[in-house]
C-alpha cells in the first residue's frame, strides 16, 4: 500500500484524463516541484475532498464503546481453544478501544496477561498484570491476577517477591468484604500448591533470564568510516557521471563482513491486509491478525503485549517509552489524521512524518534546502570526475578544475545519515509520468489542506492523560507552500529510495514440530547511506533487519576497487531477465547491465534449470523456441511449447490443492496428491525445476506431521538440490532450508546428521543475518542439546 487505495487513485487518474489537455501541458511541463504543487493545489476541488473523506472514514481508527466487550468474548474462545497467541491479540485490539481507567482497559489488560501467561511470556505478564490494575481492575476480581503474578515471580525465580505476593493476597483475602463472592476454595487449593512450589525452590539460586541484546545484532562494524557514517572503514564513497553516487570496497572484503549498519532515519509500519471499507456494523470489527498487532509502530520491535495510543485504535507500541516518543515526535499531529494516512499510503505518510522529524520550526532550513536545490550550479555529466572516499568532486569551469561536494556530504566532506542526506536523494521528477506527479500533489495538497486545518482545531481524542492533554492546536508551517513542496519531493523520492524492511515469519501448524518460514514486509523506510548502493541482479550483499536497523553484509569476497552492490528486487533466481529488466525500467528508471543480465540477455533462448522442461523418454532438457526438441543426439521427441505450458498450469493447482489438503491437517489424502503430482512432474520438468522443489517440501511437511523422520528428510533433500540450483548453495534460501532439515534430523535423533546440517546451517546463515538471528539461536540450542546427548569416547578428557 506504497500508493493511495485503489478507489482514490482510479478517482484522481480519471479525473487527469478528464482535465483540459491545456491545464495537463501545464502540469506536465512545470520546471519545478513549486509549480506542480500549486498547479495542483488549484485543481483540488471540494467534491473531491468530500470523496476523500468519505474513504479515509471508511477505516476504523477511532476509539468505538463497543468493540472492548467484542474483542474480549473473542479473546476468551480463542483463549479456551488454547491459541494463546491469537488470544492475545484479540485482548490487545480491545485494549486499543478501550479508554484509559476504565474497567473495559482493566479487564482486557488482565485477560491478555493469561494469554501471556500461558505463552511463557512471564515478564510481559507482570506488566499487564500491573496496567489491570493501575487502570482500574475490579477489586472482586483481584485474587485472579494476584494468583497469576505469584506465579509469574515463580516462574522467574523471584520467590522472595512470590512470598510477599501470596501473603498479600491471603491478608487482602481474610480481611476484605468485598472478596467474598469469590471462590474461595479455588484461591485456598491454589494458595496453597503455591507455598509448596515455593519450598520447593527456596534451597535453589534465584535464576533471571538474560535477555539477548538485540541492539549488538551481529558483530560491530571495523573500525569507524571517517567519511561515511554507519559504514565500515572498507567502505569508500565515490561518484560516477553514469552511475551517480556509489559504494567500493576500500580493500579485500570477506564474507559475512557487516559493511553498513544504519538505524532507519524514518519509517512506517505496513498496515498489511487491512479490512475492507465498511460502512455497515457487521464489518467493523476486524479479528484478522495484521502487522500492527504484532510491531511496535515506533520501533518495529515484535510484541504481542502492546500499548495503544489514548486518542487512537491504530497505533501501538512496545512499551510506555515508545508511545511517548512517537507523541513528542510526529503522533500528536498524525493521531486525527490516521484514516485519511491508511487511504494515502505509505508513501504519503512517510513524506508527512519526515517533515516532522524536521520540526515545523525549521522551516527556514527547509526552504534554504530547497533554494540551495534549485539554484545549484550542477556540472555536465562528461566533466565530472570519480573521487574516492573524499566527499568531494571535481568540475572544469572557466578552464579551471573546482573542487565541488558529493550531493548529501557536509562541508567537510563527510556524508552523515541525516536530513540533508535525506533531501539530496534524487527524487527522480523528470522521469515520473505527468500523471503520477499529478497524483503525488493531490494526495500531498489533500494532506496539507487537513493539517491547515487543525491549526485552527485542538486534536480532540477525550483522553485524560497528561500527554494528550497538551495536544492542542500545533504550531503548523507558516508557509505550506514549502511544507508542501518538500513533502511533494519526498513522496516522489521513494519510488527510488524507499527501502522495504522485512522480517522472517516462521509457519506451520500450532503443533507442528517442523516450522517453515518466508521473508515477508514489515514496514518502509528511509536509509540514507544504503540508498547509495547501486542494483545488480546478482548482487555480492545481503540485508538483514533487527527493528529498525538494517545491517548490510558481503555476501562473497569483494575485492580492492570493486563495487558493493545491493539487489532492489528483481533477482535473478526469482525471475527472468525480460521481467526484470521492465520492473527495473518502470521503478528506478534505468536499465540494467549486470552480469546476469548481460549473460542471459545472450541466451534468450536458454531456460534456467529452475524453469525447464524435460524430454519424456530420455530426461534430457528441451529446447527451441514455439516447438521443443529433445537436446539429446538420436532423441527425435518433440512437443510445442504450449501444450507443456498447459500441463504445467494444471500441475500448479493440482499442487495448491494438496497444500490446502496439508494445511487442514488432512495428511493421508495430502500425501497422495502430492504423489500423484511427483509422478507427472517427473513426466516433462526437469529433476530441479522450481516446481518439483514445491512437491518434495510438501511431502516433507506432511511426512514430519506423521513422525516419519526419515522419509520427511529424504524429501527435504530432494528439496534442497532444488532451491541449490536456483538460488546458490550459500544463499539465504539455502541456509532457511538448511535449517529445516536440521530440524527433521534433531526431531528424528539422527545425530550426526543433524550435527552437521546445524553446522551448514550456521555457516550459511552467519553470512546473511549475523549470529544473532533467531534461527542460528535455535539452531545452536539443538546442537548443545545433541551434544549432551553424545557419549563421550572411552579414553577422551571432558
């Protein structure tokens, strides 16, 4: 959702098509973003206004009196089909409307905290234990979570603050009228199976989980970049008349070396599948579980214990600390404008909290940025010269060789993350049609119009905390003409800038032993110094997220000189080079010659094995164009292209049908289909065709549900040459399937197998996420767990 919903943007692109083809010149051939803005601006009318806020209503991001009481019924059947982790979302989403010291808070806060409980998640639920009560839980209802909290410091080994806890509540029980409803047999047997756990641990030492601290993700960079902030000393900044601003290994560069690690300067949380547009009762209430139940919208940290924001039932957070920096910082102004940001998009959204950062005070900077833009003195291209690691380039002017900084670089040279960095990416505004800079403006014009507006207008939420108490009129730009402008130039900046950040979602069935997983959107964001990675198709670096910092590390040897580079999404192990050539083409407005693209542009004919048909009667590769021949001397088997297409088509639902077979927990009749599809796959695709890995993962699955260790390890093996072929044998992909088998083989007891799969595994995945990664962590508890298994050799010293 980069772009405005469907209905605004089809809404704005007719309205274009219905302009004047004077006032489209006009827009079109504008010299500067000041002239599209307020070309713009002027065609903005109040019919469409009144459209856009039809749509924008059509999110529920208020505060609605009846949703607490929904979501906790919700809550509880889940609760009591022991899906705890949905529960606690559900808990969560009726927290979100619940207003602040109200039973309705109290009694959701609570409720999740059981959730929590039951999860292991023992320090999360002492804090939503002590959020019941500080907002309100009833005093009748108190031995339930007083029980639980005991529990809890139990559970830690805090048996001191246990002791206390039950001593309170059988005190608090005694001596208070109001208990009396409650079942006090229950709290008696409870009480006391609690004061034997609690003798029974009092001879042992108290224990505290040591908590991984996610911030040191990987290790440190090598030594400081005196010229390039979050970057490694091995990393030079150069430029290039053709290729723009560019990164180069300074010296020999290993694999797995970090090369940058850079907090994002902003980002926004992807909402995901949001509900649809409702305008009746009956769809309102969402239950699907989206990426904002599960991220803190700060700081992107997994939770399922969030905070709301008091004035909204949108934004969430992992902790008090972050609700509050998100309020100083942008949420004050962006909480009443929550609908109107979802049906703008991200992109919108984010242009809106970068100008915030920036503060509406600095408007003067903001302006000096913009005119220092648009009256640089920008050299031709031919007389620019390649500077490495100086910050500073050179231009022939007068017959006279000027020394002139790398756009984003400071007057010493340096190139910080920061805002200026920020502003100098390109934003590209020759290349964009004229009607997408159309529908940029609008949004933008749309935007400032409702932020005018609440100059006038306090930000009524009818929350009592202090916080939101201050939230009255904000001081808005005095000039939103440039407040515009810059949003404008943003908007239009991350077409080419935006960095997509991703996280690992790890599936499976609740019981299943054996998790898959796939990278999936987490959010968006803004990195300054990883935008100036140039693309390759086949690039020689891979990305990995920890909240909201990226760590970009070498994924081959890079040698002295040569350039880092950087996949934008098209890669070549996932698509082919005419598809990636027109994304690459319609995105980033360029054309791309890497390697891969020159090496298959050269053998347009030629299939990647991933992708090929097989001869039927001898297994040799297919080839030719409309009508395929066997490769094979002697072979005279032939078949058109289309009817194998036809085939495999079929095949691909005949395997979808099977996953959903899989996926309902129907494992017999999975396994037959899936065989059935092995067996006419093997027909006419070749033995690593992308297709055939897909059959062989399934029935791996399937075979693991049934306990069938080894079958389900011979499968994945078939499974791993597959995704080798394709994506390399040190990709991500490979380390991801690495770490499946070692699973199959741990759960098995196949020792030395899964010794050295873990090994593999870990060396593979190092490369790519650092050690601190959630899968590496796991793999190196199986691998202590075999080792104790392991009998230790006669003679051999411990």
């Amino acid at each position: 959702m980069d772009l405005p919903v469907a209905e605004w943007k089809s809404y704005l692109l007719q309205k274009w098509s219905l302009l004047p083809k004077s006032i489209q010149v006009t827009v079109s051939t504008a010299e500067t973003l000041s002239d599209v803005f307020l070309h713009s601006s002027s065609l903005l009318q109040p019919e469409d206004e009144i459209f856009l806020k039809r749509l924008s209503q059509g999110y529920s991001v208020g505060k609605d009196s009846g949703a607490p009481l929904f979501y906790r019924e919700e809550g509880n059947k889940t609760f009591q089909e022991k899906d705890y982790t949905v529960a606690a979302v559900l808990y969560s989403k009726g927290v979100s409307h619940s207003r602040p010291n109200t039973e309705d808070m109290s009694l959701c806060y609570a409720n999740r905290s059981a959730a929590l409980f039951h999860l292991g998640q023992y320090e999360m639920c002492l804090k939503d234990i002590i959020r019941a009560q500080t907002h309100g839980y009833p005093e009748r209802l108190q031995p339930k979570i007083m029980l639980r909290k005991a529990e809890c410091l139990m559970a830690l080994g805090r048996l001191q603050e246990a002791r206390q806890t039950i001593s309170d509540l059988e005190r608090n029980f005694t001596a208070s009228p109001t208990l009396a409803d409650f079942p006090s047999q229950s709290v008696q047997r409870n009480l006391h199976l609690l004061k034997m756990k609690a003798q029974d641990k009092e001879n042992l030492t108290e224990t505290f989980p040591v908590a991984l601290a996610k911030t040191l993700e990987g290790v440190d960079l090598r030594e400081e970049n005196k010229q390039l902030s979050n970057a490694s000393s091995s990393v030079g900044l150069c430029m290039d008349p053709l290729k723009g601003r560019y990164l180069v290994a300074t010296r020999e560069i290993l694999p797995g070396e970090p090369l940058v690690k850079e907090d994002a300067f902003v980002s926004v949380l992807n909402p995901g599948e949001l509900p649809p547009l409702h305008h009746s009762l009956e769809s309102k209430w969402d239950t699907r579980v989206t990426n904002g139940d599960l991220y803190c919208h700060r700081c992107l940290k997994h939770t399922l214990a969030t905070v709301p924001c008091d004035g909204c039932s949108y934004a969430k957070y992992c902790s008090q600390e972050c609700l509050q920096q998100a309020w100083k910082l942008y949420h004050r102004i962006e909480c009443p404008l929550g609908g109107l940001l979802l049906t703008l998009g991200v992109f919108c959204h984010i242009a809106l909290r970068l100008t915030l950062l920036v503060g509406f005070q600095d408007v003067s900077k903001i302006r000096k940025l913009c005119d220092e833009f648009s009256n640089k003195d920008i050299p031709e291209s031919s007389n620019w010269v390649k500077t490495l690691n100086s910050g500073l380039g050179e231009i022939e002017k007068n017959g006279k060789i000027v020394e002139t900084p790398i756009p984003g670089c400071d007057v010493n040279g340096k190139y910080e993350s920061n805002y200026q960095a920020v502003f100098n990416l390109l934003p590209h505004t020759e290349n964009h049609s004229p009607e997408h800079k159309f529908l940029c403006a609008l949004c933008v014009n749309a935007l400032c119009r409702q932020l005018e507006a609440a100059s006038f207008q306090p930000v009524t939420t009818g929350a009592s905390s202090s916080q939101l108490k201050a939230a009255v009129a904000p001081e808005l730009c005095p000039d939103m003409t440039v407040w515009g402008v810059v949003m404008l130039r943003h908007m239009l900046q991350l077409q080419c800038n935006a960095q997509a950040i991703t996280t690992i979602l790890h599936t499976g069935s609740k019981e299943g032993i054996v998790t898959g997983s796939r990278q999936v959107r987490l959010a968006t964001g803004i990195f300054p110094v990883i935008s100036l990675l140039n693309h390759s198709c086949s690039p020689n670096t891979s990305v990995s997220f920890v909240s909201t910092v990226a760590t970009i590390r070498a994924s081959q040897r890079i040698g002295k000189g040569q350039e880092i580079l950087h996949c934008y999404g098209p890669h070549k192990s996932r698509i082919g080079v005419a598809e990636r050539q027109q994304k690459l083409r319609s995105q980033y407005f360029f054309d791309c010659t890497c390697p891969a693209c020159q090496t298959e542009t050269r053998c347009m004919a030629a299939r990647p094995r991933w992708e090929a048909f097989c001869c039927n009667s001898c297994r040799a590769p297919m080839q030719g164009d409309d009508v395929l021949s066997c490769g094979r001397r002697g072979c005279a088997e032939s078949v058109r292209r289309d009817h194998l297409t036809s085939r495999l088509q079929d095949l691909r639902q005949q395997v979808g049908m099977a996953q959903k077979l899989l996926s309902d927990g129907k494992l017999e009749p999975a396994i037959q289909q899936l065989s059935w599809c092995q067996h006419d796959a093997g027909s006419f695709l070749s033995a690593e065709h992308a297709v055939l890995g897909e059959i062989e993962d399934g029935l791996a699955q399937a075979c693991a549900a049934l306990g069938d260790w080894q079958k389900s390890a011979t499968h994945l093996q078939n499974s791993l040459r597959v995704v080798e072929a394709r994506h390399g044998p040190s990709s991500v992909e490979m380390g991801h399937e690495l770490f499946k088998l070692a699973q199959i083989f741990f759960n098995g007891f196949a020792v030395p197998e899964a010794l050295s799969t873990i090994q593999k595994a870990e060396e593979v995945l190092s490369l790519h996420c650092g050690p601190w990664d959630d899968e590496i962590q796991e793999l190196q508890k199986m691998k202590s767990c075999l080792l104790d298994l392991t009998p230790t050799p006669v003679g051999s010293s411990v």
